[in-house]
C-alpha cells in the first residue's frame, strides 16, 4: 500500500528507463512512487541480449532483479496500476490513475516506453519475438548466417537490408505488396544475390514460434528460419497536453529528457521509439540526477 499521497518524483512505467531512475533518485533520498501496469512491449520475447552483465537475460528475470533492488529503498513506493491523465499547476504535478487514486509530486518522469501495433500478417504474432525481430543489434548475433526474410518497404529499405547483410548474406526482402521498389536499389540488391520479393505476404508459417516458411499471395512458398521486420508502427500510450511528438513519435524533451513543461521529464522508448535496455537505463540515471540537482536547489534556496 502506498502511503504518501505527495512525492518528490512520479515516475511513470517500471521498465529499465524508470526502474533506473526511481534507484538512483530513491538513493538520493527522494521520495519515489513508480507507477507501472507492467505490459512493456518486449514481453514476447525470451531472451535480451546486449545489456552488459545481463546479455541473454529474460525479460521477466531482470525486471525481477530490478524490483528486488529497488525494494531494499524505503525511499522507493512502487504500485501496480496504469496512469491514465498527467497535470500540472504551478510547482505540482497531479497523477491519476486508473483505479481513481490521485497523487501529487513535485516532478514528473514519462517512462511509458511504446505500444506497437503489429501489421496484419497472417501468422505473424506467432514468430514476434521469437524467431522475428526488430533490431539486429538486439537479436541478430544469434541469426547468423541463417535464411532471413526481410520485412521492409519504402524508403528503408535499402538500408536495412544493407545492416541486415552484416549479420548474414542468405536474405530475402518482402515488400509485402509494395512495388515501387527504387531501380538503384534492386540492382544493388540483385549485384548481392538478394532477391526482393514485391507480392503480398499470405501468411507465415512456424514450429513452435521458429518461422519455417513465407508463404506469398502469388503462391509461393519460401523456406526461411528467421526473420527481421522494420518497427511496426508505435505509439506513446499516454497523452499530455500540450507536449508534442517528435520525428521518431516519442515525446519531445530535450537531452536531459526535460520536456517544454518545466518539471516533466520523458526517457526510454517513449522519447526515442527504441532505446534498448541499456539506454533506457542510462537515460533514466541521467534524467534522475539531473532531477536531484533541481531538487537540491531547489531546497537550499527555501531554507534560505
Ligand atoms: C520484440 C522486441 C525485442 C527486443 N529485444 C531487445 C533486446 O534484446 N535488447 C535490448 O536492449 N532491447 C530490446 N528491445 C527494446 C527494449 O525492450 C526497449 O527499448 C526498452 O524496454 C525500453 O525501455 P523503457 O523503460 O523505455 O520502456 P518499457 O521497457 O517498454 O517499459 C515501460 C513500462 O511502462 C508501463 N506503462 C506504459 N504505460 C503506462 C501507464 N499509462 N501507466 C503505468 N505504466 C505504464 C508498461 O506497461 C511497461 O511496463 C526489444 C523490443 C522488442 C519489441
């Protein structure tokens, strides 16, 4: 049960950006209350690599790991719930959730990270996560030379084929009906034996969440083992007036995370789209101590 209703910080989601945060601002002696419905975005996956002494840790291992640290700080409050408005007056902010409680802090973190919305293919939830990815610096040391399809069209195309070739020479791009595929970048593609397959995809087939074949609306069937996919559209899942979204639909703050609203702060994937464990963690360190030394000013000039 928490027991304050006025904080020094409201943060926002309990991922790697606002746990981060809520231990370094709860070891400065602030009163902490972390907020998270826990439903981050990466839950379908099995394994996280690339966070140093954590590489290949399960997401509900090291959020486990994460909570277990924080619960030594009796600075820290945690509550599971999903905040649903964020306002302000003057020097306080004022959260309410969706339970109907209502609490005040003196600042703000956003660490909501996205919700993304996979595109219509037939099979596709199966292998999210799984054997299909977003990010080939996340899961691509483990698809090494495998049989890669490649699901992009437009104009990033021929730049993530490029980054996806690093990891492996065997890949096919799926347009997924997309035809205007650039003749500059064909003819690259083609000069490295990657073919670009423009007809819709019908489905994917899977064993047990390992993509096994793409099936095509023109009927062919292509063996392949594992896959990659451009990010799927994503969206910061909690409105605040007045705060716009940037090129990458996060929240626009500056690099520090601070947004136009003096006191509101956003890191992680809900500034930058996808941040990756390790950098949703730092950002949320920086954003901590950056709030601490706000704070501390703050305080000495009232005692004054
Ligand atoms: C399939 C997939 C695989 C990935 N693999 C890797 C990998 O191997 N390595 C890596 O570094 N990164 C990986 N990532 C990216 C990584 O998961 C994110 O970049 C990182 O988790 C962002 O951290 P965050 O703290 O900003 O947000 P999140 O981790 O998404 O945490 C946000 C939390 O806030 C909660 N929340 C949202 N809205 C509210 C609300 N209104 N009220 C209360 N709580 C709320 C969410 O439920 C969630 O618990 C992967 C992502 C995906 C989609």
């Amino acid at each position: 049960m928490v027991q304050e209703s006025m904080f020094d910080v409201i943060i926002v989601g309990g991922g790697p950006g606002g746990m981060s945060a809520a231990m370094v601002l709860g070891r400065a002696l602030r009163t902490v209350l972390l907020i998270d419905e826990g439903e981050p975005r990466h839950a379908v996956t099995k394994a996280s690599h690339g966070y140093l002494t954590r590489d290949g840790i399960e997401p509900d291992t090291f959020r486990t790991i994460a909570q277990q640290e924080l619960q030594q700080y009796p600075t820290i409050q945690r509550l599971g719930d999903t905040v649903r408005a964020v306002g302000w007056e003057k020097s306080y902010f004022s959260i309410v959730t969706a339970s109907g409680a209502r609490w005040w802090s003196r600042r703000v973190i956003i660490a909501t990270g996205m919700k993304e919305t996979l595109p219509s293919i037939k099979g596709l939830k199966d292998v999210y996560g799984i054997s299909v990815f977003p990010c080939p610096y996340c899961d691509g040391f483990e698809r090494k030379g495998k049989s890669l399809a490649l699901f992009v069209s437009g104009e990033k195309l021929l730049s993530f084929t490029k980054l996806l070739y690093n990891w492996s020479r065997d890949v096919i791009v799926f347009t997924n009906g997309y035809s205007e595929v650039p003749v500059a970048a064909q003819k690259e593609c083609e000069e490295r034996g990657i073919r670009i397959v423009t007809s819709p995809v019908k489905a994917l087939l899977s064993h047990r969440g390992v993509l096994t074949t793409v099936v095509t609306h023109n009927g062919e069937h292509i063996a392949r083992n594992a896959g990659f996919i451009d990010h799927p559209p994503a969206y910061v899942p909690l409105y605040i007036p007045g705060i716009t979204h940037n090129k990458r639909h996060g929240l626009e703050g500056d690099h520090h995370g601070e947004t136009k609203v003096k006191g509101l702060y956003v890191i992680g994937d809900a500034k930058n789209a996808f941040t990756g464990l390790i950098g949703a963690a730092a950002e949320g360190y920086e954003a901590g101590v950056e709030i601490n030394h706000s704070l501390v000013e703050e305080d000495w000039d009232r005692r004054n």
